[in-house]
C-alpha cells in the first residue's frame, strides 16, 4: 500500500479544530502535531509581534495516510477551512514501520 504524509501548517486558533477532524476521521491511524515557527510568510498576515519576530507561530501536524484517502481527507479539509491561510504539503513515505 502506497502512503504519504500530508504536513499542514495550522495557526494555533485552528488547532483543536483540526485535531478533532483528525480524531474523528475514520481513515487516518495516526498523526503528530507539534508547535512550531513559519518562516517566509506573506507580512500581511503576519501580527505585529510575529513581524517583529520575523515568524509566524503555528501548529506543524503530519498526518500518515494511504494514497487512496488523499482526496477525500484533503477536501474535507478545504472544506472545513476554506479561508483560513492553513497551508500543507504531501510526502511520499519510502518506508514506515514499529520497533517491536
């Protein structure tokens, strides 16, 4: 089975909402999210403190799933959070597994 990882870039007033979509979805097994920092960000939708900071303060979340779920997760996605400015982007995973 072909997987990949989709990473999405989620301004943290998004967060518990992505991740309750996430949990709620049936297709997906696993998936990590973690604070981070967005740099290169358009200045306009920077706040005045992140553009001081030169970054943007975000939740980095990846997201483990099969090739064939892609579509469907991404549009429930889109349509959840059409307007938002969360950004993403899909990895081919060339191997996965468990230290058993």
């Amino acid at each position: 089975m072909s997987e990949l990882c989709l990473t999405l870039l989620c301004p943290p007033a998004l967060e518990e909402k992505l991740l309750d979509m996430l949990l709620m979805a049936p297709e997906i097994t696993v998936f990590t999210s973690t604070p981070t920092a967005a740099h290169g960000s358009v200045a306009g939708n920077l706040s005045p403190a992140e553009q001081v900071l030169g970054r943007a303060i975000a939740t980095q979340v990846q997201v483990l799933l099969a090739v064939k779920d892609k579509d469907v997760l991404l549009n429930t996605i889109q349509q959840q959070f059409a307007g938002t400015g969360m950004r993403y982007w899909l990895a081919p995973i060339l191997e996965q597994g468990v230290f058993a």
